[in-house]
C-alpha cells in the first residue's frame, strides 16, 4: 500500500534535495566534484542557475547546475517533435468478390498500390456469396494474382485463410511508414514550391508590358502621312 502519495516524476531541485552532500557536475558537464549541499545551493544561486538532482540513487546523488525551466521546455519540445514524427501503421481493408470485373479488379488494386505506398498494410477480404462458397479455389487464386502485381510494394504477411464465408490475406508494405512521411513531406513541399513559382510568372503587372513601338529607335518609327513638310 502506498501511504506516501503519488510518485512524481520531476526531479528534486534546490532545497527539495534533502542530502547532506551531492557528487555536482558544472552547467557544462564539467565534474566539479563531491561537495556539500550548502555549498551546491551556494554556487547554483551565484551563477543564477538551479541544482537538479540527476541520479538520486548515487552515492552520494549526482546533482548538475543548470536552468531548469529551459531544460523543460526544450525536453517538452523534442517531446512534441518525436510524437509528431512518430509512424502508425495502419490496417486498410479492401473487399473484392470472387469473380470480379477487370475493370473492378484494377481499380481496386490501384487503392491497395496506394495504401502500401503509404507505408500502410492492407487486409484483402474475399467476399464468397451463395454456391461461390463451395469454390474457395477461386478466392485464393484472386488473392496471389493480387500479390504478385503489387509484389514490388508489399509482401505477404499473412497468408489466405478462409474465414466463414470470407477469405482473408494481409499485405504488408515494404517502405516503412516514416519512409513514407517523409517522401510525401518532400513531394508536398516541393509542390508548394512550383506552384509558388508559377504564380510569380503569371503575376506580370500590366504596367510592365511594354508596347513595342516604344522598344523601337525612333527612326525606325514611320512618319504620319500628310505630316507638314
């Protein structure tokens, strides 16, 4: 049973380090040696820094001068940028019948093409309806057609199974989904940058067009007929 309340994760810092002494590491990493807490506190107020303890179970606890507020929130923002970096893998499905249209079949292979680009895996379900049951032969044979056009792309990672009146087969993608991320990222911002570029050349003021009379030397300008000798 725990009487002493919630455990925090913070590290204690300044006067909430309760030890007569503390092994202190310099703001820079330097080792400054085993000193007394009075003397630790002292030094930290000095240099306008705190002391955090970094490893409490040291012997004695190994306690580092530093700012503890920007330590915080750089941790906080490398934090944010891991989760958002972070790659989840997600399940796509897609159904097919067992006699379906070419057509069918190439525009449902060009969705599952899609999903293994994006570093998805794919569940393929074969739907099987009234006598088509009695025909599973049917449904696998569908199902290694489709694995071997996307086999560049994906594997196969779990393997036809029939599964009532459905066959099932899971694709998983060959490029990992931080690979994916981070080609689409590149192809967005590139797209960004082309289409900015092209609105700059349809940007033309009209005052910059010039007539091309005026790009002519004046002689080269016939003189009006009629005009006064």
């Amino acid at each position: 049973m725990n009487l002493g309340g919630p455990i925090s994760a913070e590290p204690r810092i300044n006067d909430r380090i309760r030890v007569p002494e503390v092994r202190l590491v310099g703001p820079d990493g330097q080792q400054v040696g085993i000193v007394a807490i009075q003397d630790a506190l002292r030094l930290a107020q000095e240099a306008d820094l705190d002391l955090v303890e970094i490893v409490p179970t040291g012997r004695p606890p190994v306690a580092k001068l530093m700012d503890y507020g920007k330590y915080k929130y750089e941790s906080a923002m490398k934090a944010r940028e891991a989760r958002k970096n972070q790659a989840h893998t997600i399940i796509k499905e897609m159904k097919l019948r067992p006699k379906i249209d070419p057509h069918d079949y190439e525009t449902k292979k060009g969705h599952v093409v899609r999903f293994l680009n994006a570093g998805d895996k794919v569940k393929i379900t074969i739907m099987f309806r009234g006598r088509e049951q009695s025909r599973p032969e049917l449904g696998r044979r569908l199902l290694d057609r489709l694995a071997a056009d996307v086999e560049d792309l994906g594997f196969v990672e779990f393997a036809p199974k029939q599964d009532g009146r459905n066959m099932i087969m899971v694709l998983g993608p060959r490029k990992k989904k931080v690979e994916a991320m981070a080609e689409a990222r590149a192809a967005k911002a590139a797209k960004a940058g082309t289409d900015g570029r092209a609105r700059e050349r349809d940007a033309v003021a009209p005052s910059d067009v010039v007539a091309a009379e005026e790009l002519l030397p004046a002689e080269d300008v016939a003189p009006e007929q009629g005009a006064a000798e």
